[in-house]
C-alpha cells in the first residue's frame, strides 16, 4: 500500500482492514507508521538473504556471475519483491530519516554477499576485498535492469532483451573472471 500511495496516502486503518485485523489490533504490532516501515524494510531484507542463500554455491570463481545472475532472477521473479523495491523508493524519497536504515540494510547485503568472497579468499583464489566488489558488481549488473523492468515498467517478466544482456554479460564477466584469476 505504501508502494502505491505513499506513506502519508496510506492509512493503517486500510492496512487493517486489507489484512483482516482491526485497527486497535494493528496498533497492538506496529504502535506508528513508522514502526511499521521499520518492520517492512527488514522483512524484506530477510526475504532477500533468504533468496540468496537458496542458491547454489559455486565451486569455481567462474562461475559466480551465473549463480549472482540466477539470485537476482530469482529475486525478480517474485511479484513481491518489485513491490518492495518500489516501497523503498518511495519510503527514502517521502521520508528521508529512513535513508540510514535502508542504505544499512543493502550494504549489510553486500557484506552477507562476501561469505561468497571469503569462500574463495581462504583459498587463495582471489583477495576478499577484490571479490566483494567482483560481487557487487555483478549484482549492479544484473539487479539494475532487472528494478527498471520489473519494479519501475511493471513488467511481468524480465524481456527476451533483458534475458540476452544477462546471457551475454554473464559469459562476459565468466571470460574476465579466467582471464584474470584463471
């Protein structure tokens, strides 16, 4: 709702009434709107960990770009997440006190992404730090256009067009990545 209308347009008396609790009820979990926001962006975060570590783990570097590509489709492919994406567009336009906690939240991501790293790092394969931004970099490239079709076009699903960027930026970052760390 909040994705919809805004924090101020929307009425935790209509959030009551969509979920099927009454309004006192509601205040009993969340006693402000912004307890509530505060909870959402969690939440969402969470989902998204949960995604991620659904994935399999790569046993060579190279082929991390496929398994950061199919996190972030998988991401993508929930109606739900879309909708979280623009709920925190419009929470950090309408209310920038929230700005900290959802930048904290993404840059925690990013550091729970580098168990990833670490994995490679202890072997000796790449330097953590090189492979936290190796990691970062892919999930920029994937998850960037993956928000404009899915979370600001509304698209159900990612394009043919999109599918041939990820295809091709994955095989991309597969050749630098043995190339480079070979």
């Amino acid at each position: 709702m909040i994705a919809e209308r805004g924090i101020a347009g929307a009425s935790l008396r209509e959030l009551a009434r969509r979920v099927g609790i009454s309004q006192p009820s509601l205040y009993h979990h969340f006693p402000t709107k912004e307890a509530l926001v505060e909870q959402i962006v969690h939440h969402g975060a969470r989902r998204m960990v949960e995604t991620s570590i659904r994935g399999a783990f790569p046993e060579r570097l190279e082929q991390l770009p496929r398994v950061i590509a199919a996190i972030c489709l998988d991401l993508y492919a929930t109606p739900q997440h879309p909708v979280y994406v623009r709920f925190l567009f419009v929470v950090c336009i309408e209310e920038p006190s929230f700005r900290p906690l959802v930048q904290r939240v993404f840059t925690e991501m990013i550091q729970g992404a580098s168990w990833m790293a670490h994995a490679f790092a202890s072997q000796g394969v790449i330097d953590q730090q090189q492979c936290t931004h190796l990691i970062q970099l892919m999930i920029n490239a994937f998850g960037f256009p993956l928000l404009e079709e899915r979370a600001l076009w509304g698209l159900e699903r990612p394009t043919p067009q999109l599918l041939a960027y990820i295809d091709g930026t994955t095989a991309m970052l597969e050749e630098m990545i043995r190339r480079r760390w070979g």
